[in-house]
C-alpha cells in the first residue's frame, strides 16, 4: 500500500497593496484583514498549511506608494505567508530598496533569475525546501526578463531572457536535490498564464515539477490547467479571493496522488477579522487621507476602465488630457496605467493617486503613418487578445478599424482622413513605455529617433491630470470606437 500524506496550499497573486475591505450590496468582500482570516482559519483546521504568494505584492494603493512597500512588508509580516516570490511591481522602486524591503520581511522571498549582469550573482535565494509534517516541499521562484521591463532602467540588473532559459534553471535546480528526498517540487512564478504553460512544456517528467502558482496575467479559473501533466493554478488579483488546493501526496513516488482546488471568496461568511491588521491599516490610512484626501473634481457619473485590452471611457478621458495638455497629435497611454476599474462621480487627489500610480516622464516622438501602422498593428496582435501584451489608450483624433480574421486595418484615420504612410506625427509615450518601446511596440527604437530624437516633455503625467480635473467640472467621457475589433 503506497503512503501518502495530505498537502493545503493556500495561494495569492498580484495582491497590488488591496488592503482594503469594501462594502458591496451589505457584504464586506476582500481585504487582508479577512484574507488573514481566512488563511489563520485554515491553519487552525488543518494539519498541513503553506501560503504561498506569486508576486507583486507592492503598488495599486496609496498606502503601498507614500511608505514605497515598507507598509506593505509591514502588512504582509502580520499576514505571514510561508513562502512568496518576485513579481515585477517589486522592482518599482528600484532593486537598491527592495533589497532593503527584503531585509524588513519576516518571510522567504525566492527567486531563481534575478542577477547581477557583471558577476552573474544571484540577488536573491533561488529555492526553499520547506519541511513539514516529514515531507520536504521544494518551491523554486521564476520570472523572465519579458516581464521585469521596469529592469531595463536598472543597468546592472538582469534576468533570464525568456521562458525556455527559466525551464533550463529549473532543470539545474531540480538535478541539484535529485538525490534528496524531495516529496514535492512547486514553481512560483511571476509570468503570466500563457507563459507558465509553455514552461510546463519545456519541463521534463524526470524533474519531478509538480505544481505551478503562478500569477502577472490576473487569471480568473474554473479549475486548474494541466499542461504536460504539471497542474496551474492562478487566483485572478487583490484580495477578493483565494486559490485553495488540498492534496494528497503520494510520498513514496514524490507526485501528486490527487487534489481538489477551489478559489474561496474572501467575504463575511468565509472568513473571520483580524483586528491586528485592522489597527495597522488603520494608521497607514489615516496618515495618507490627512495627506491626499481633498477634492478635485465631480464627473457627470462614475467613469470605468474594465479592461485594458480595449478602448474604454477613463482611458479615453486620460489620454485626452494628457495629448491637449502637451500639444501632441496622438497620446499613447499605456493602458495598464489606470489600476482600478471605475473612477467618479466624486474625485479626490487620493483617487486619483490609485488609479494613476505609476506616474511616469512623457517622452516626445515623431513617427511616419506607416510607422504608426506597424506600431498599433503589433499593438493588435493576437496575444492582445489573452491579456499578456502592452495595450494603449488613444487620444481623440486617431480611429481604427482592426480585422482580426485578416490582421488588418479595415479602417486606420486620423481627424477623419486616411492615414498615409508619410504623414508625419508627434506622439507622447510614458517613459516606461519609451525604455520598452521595441517589446511594447514593435518596431526598433532607433528608426523612429532617426526621424528626431526623442525628448522628455513631462516630467509628471499625473501633474497634468490633476490640474486639468481641477478647473473643469461635470466631466464625461465615452467609449467612441476609437479602437475597433471586428472577427
């Protein structure tokens, strides 16, 4: 009779500093202060308890950005996951301070691929075996370079280039604790849904993966993905929910002998309140609202950004202002600047603040049509459509009609007219998207600076924002077919 012995792995990803409860139709839902119930209300019940944290714990909040993450650590030790890896967000505010951050956690933080590019010296501990219950858990933490882009402005720092090169260091690693008694082998992984599928592709029977937490892609599931018999699992992002396996575990093969996953609701008949964290949050929040709190604006309604793979009212809104503000044709806002969902109808600075996080340099460049073409063309490709590729928001002025049967523009106008291929144009960009223009965009940075050299315009694009609302009132913004897909 083989042995086995029973596993609970709680798992979070892509938290964004959602720290918050909110009150929705009388229930309270998310918040870590339930999250931190909930995982202490299974520790209590079951034998056999690891949460893990597939990154990004840091930005999205205000608390997260006044304190740069020290709040954030301070939060997370009271929410004490057991193992938690680096998501790119980490990197925010620059690998200097995250290292300082790390030394404030009183947790493990993995990663198997952040180095120094002179040396080749890992920053961070690769792996933890976790002992527990007479069964030795090996997570090993991965992200790839496709997805650190805030790293380019780290010259130092670097990363595996892409998903094949992670498969190759988890490989090393496994090989390395082939011959102890691993009974459980867990990649955390900060790369997107569709990139830990070719992961689990790329990785061999023999190197014992057995499981994949990973997060960046904010995947809601069903039920996990096997690919090449390893089983992914995502838990979508913020605290609303969480990802809950119980598994049996076959410890004399070192696999899994079967499991059940649910993603849990993180709401009042799940999960009790810890006041501890409560406090905490309280003291953060009463700093940052004697701070920011004050009002700016009143929109006609509340204004929503439900998804960034498609044109929406906010991002229409913003990417307004910022191209009359600087006097630009075209104003391409990286669509994953706008971090919450819906904004209004009351605007206070502290709103404004969270929605618009990254505040960013704007740069100034001059493209052909036809170099506008290719760019919103890459733009538009397949991949858009998943959610794991650079999006933008476009100013008024510029329509299209995109095929996706025929990746095509059925239609591609500005001000009404056709575009042709040697209409000149100024278009602003933030600086993160400057420093990653040929992987967001597509096309060699060097052929558009030979048309001019890029210049900084901005040095605060949510500058711009906040005193623009603050002299304007009763404002509205639509969705007005700006970007089209058809089938």
């Amino acid at each position: 009779m083989k042995n086995t012995k029973k596993l609970t792995i709680l798992h979070s990803n892509d938290l964004h500093g959602d720290f918050l409860t909110e009150e929705i139709d009388e229930n309270l839902v998310g918040g870590v202060s339930m999250l931190s119930g909930y995982v202490e209300k299974v520790r209590r019940e079951e034998e056999n308890v690891i949460y893990a944290i597939a990154g990004d714990m840091f930005r999205g909040s205000l608390i997260d950005s006044e304190f740069k993450g020290i709040s954030t650590i301070e939060i997370m030790n009271l929410l004490a996951p057991d193992i938690v890896t680096l998501g790119n967000h980490e990197l925010d505010y620059g690998i200097a301070h995250l290292l300082f951050l790390e030394k404030c956690a009183k947790f493990p933080i993995i990663n198997a691929n952040v180095y120094i590019k002179t040396t080749k010296a890992r920053l961070f501990t690769p792996y933890k075996i976790i002992e527990i219950d007479g069964m030795r858990i090996l997570f090993i933490g991965i992200i790839t370079e496709e997805v650190m882009a805030q790293a380019k402005r780290e010259d130092l720092i670097g990363s595996f280039i892409d998903t094949a090169e992670a498969a190759r260091e988890v490989e090393k690693i496994c090989n390395a604790y082939r011959s102890v008694d691993i009974d459980f082998t867990v990649l955390l992984t900060h790369i997107g849904f569709e990139e830990d599928k070719k992961l689990a592709g790329f990785l061999h029977q023999e190197y014992g993966v057995d499981l994949i937490l990973g997060g960046h892609s904010h995947t809601v599931m069903d039920q996990p993905w096997v690919e090449n018999g390893i089983v992914i699992a995502h838990a979508g992002t913020g605290s609303d929910q969480i990802g809950r396996f119980d598994i049996v575990v076959d410890t004399d093969n070192n696999c899994i002998d079967s499991y059940k996953w649910e993603l849990i609701p993180i709401d009042m008949s799940h999960c009790p309140r810890n006041p501890k964290l409560e406090e905490l949050i309280t003291q953060y929040k009463e700093v940052t609202d004697s701070k920011y709190v004050r009002h700016v604006t009143s929109f006609h309604r509340m204004l929503t950004h439900p998804q960034r793979n498609q044109e929406t009212e906010l991002g229409n809104l913003f990417a307004d202002i910022l191209s009359q503000s600087l006097g630009v044709d075209i104003m391409l806002l990286g669509s994953g600047s706008i971090r919450k969902e819906e904004l209004g109808p009351i605007v206070c600075y502290s709103d404004l603040m969270e929605i618009f996080p990254f505040d960013d340099d704007i740069y100034l460049l001059r493209v052909t049509g036809d170099q506008l073409r290719r760019m919103l063309l890459f733009m538009l490709r397949d991949e858009a459509f998943t959610g794991e590729t650079e999006f933008y928001q476009v100013s008024k002025g510029m329509e299209m009609v995109y095929s996706r049967s025929k990746r095509i523009f059925e239609e591609f106008t500005f001000r009404k007219k056709p575009i042709k291929d040697d209409q000149p144009f100024s278009i602003a960009l933030q600086g993160y998207h400057y420093s990653n223009f040929e992987d967001f965009l597509g096309l060699p940075l060097q052929e558009v600076e030979d048309n001019q050299p890029a210049r900084m315009i901005s040095g605060s694009g949510l500058d711009i924002l906040e005193e623009t609302l603050s002299s304007a009132s009763g404002v509205d913004s639509k969705v007005e077919g700006r970007i089209l897909v058809v089938e």
